[in-house]
C-alpha cells in the first residue's frame, strides 16, 4: 500500500462527531463527560488522538469528500494529506456554537489563514466546494459521479513517488507546520 483514500459511504463524508453513545445515554461515556476533566479526557481519545493518527501515518492519504464535512468530519478530512472534493461538498465547523470548544484540532487556521479561519469558525460559516478549493482548503473539485475515480487518479500519482521520499515529504511539512503553531510569545 502506497496511498490509503479515506471515503464516506453514502450522501454525505461526515456529519461530524459521533454522539451515539452519549444519545444512548451508555453509562460509561456519559459518566466520563460529568466533570471538565472527563470531557477532555472524552475527546482527547475519541476526536483529538484519533485525528492525529491519520495525519502522522507514513502513508500518503487522500480524503475523498461528498456532501457534509463538518466539525469532527471536518477534522478529520483535515488530517489527511490531500482532499479531493464533489461539487456538492459543503465544509463547516459550527463546533462553537454547539456549547464550545473542548479538544478540537483547529486545522482552519492552516487551511484558511488566520482572518478567514476566525470568521469560518466564530460566524459558522459554510464554504461550498469551489469556496473551499479557492481558499486552498481542498486541492480539486470534480463531479459527484467521478468523485472515486478522481481520488483513484489522485492516488495512483501519489503512488509513483518512492515511499521513503513521500514518508519524509509528509514529515517534513508537517514539521513545519507544527513549528509555525509555535511562539514564544504565549
């Protein structure tokens, strides 16, 4: 395996966090969520450490977006290397005002720039596929219909660079966009 393509089954990529559980009202999550430090601890595992592996694995990855991408979908298409999108695709993340920030990975500000990233997020906005490409969000928009053979296309190009060459192309940006989310002024 060279390139892995990540893909919703159905209308939509991800509507965003799974709240299941905490709908069943499942004794073990509800009880984890009663403190602040449960909370954090919830989504560190569910949202934060899982997102984060899409983005650290070795592999080049693709998200192939349709529909909604939105809050935890949002994040995690985010995570992945490239996204190619179907001109019905909408991204949001109206996380804020469903009560707020707990431990999102706010990739917007990367994806969008700082001033478009605040009003994305603060104003709940929604970017349509064209929005999201021109904004560099999502690198190609193509019809529904071609959305997996798109990604398929895309990934059999990723595929012609060496694995040990794609491996330290993806740390390597990587890298420089953890160094840039740092500042000694904090």
């Amino acid at each position: 395996v060279r390139v892995v393509v990540l893909q919703g089954a159905g209308k939509h990529f991800s509507a965003g966090h799974d709240m299941k559980e905490l709908l069943a009202a499942e004794e073990h999550w509800v009880a984890m969520r009663t403190t602040p430090e449960g909370k954090r601890h919830h989504e560190e595992v569910m949202y934060w450490e899982r997102s984060l592996r899409w983005r650290n694995l070795a592999k080049p990855t693709i998200a192939a977006v349709q529909g909604a991408c939105s809050a935890a979908g949002l994040m995690l298409a985010c995570m992945c290397d490239l996204i190619v999108a179907s001109e019905d695709a909408t991204f949001s993340n109206p996380v804020l005002r469903m009560g707020g920030v707990g431990v999102e990975l706010l990739v917007e500000p990367w994806e969008l720039g700082a001033r478009r990233a605040k009003e994305f997020l603060l104003c709940a906005r929604v970017l349509s596929a064209e929005e999201a490409e021109r904004a560099g969000m999502i690198n190609r928009v193509v019809p529904r219909a071609q959305l997996e053979q798109a990604a398929q296309e895309m990934a059999a190009e990723v595929a012609l660079v060496p694995p040990m060459t794609a491996q330290a192309v993806k740390k390597s940006i990587n890298a420089l966009l953890d160094r840039q989310g740092q500042t000694d002024s904090w």
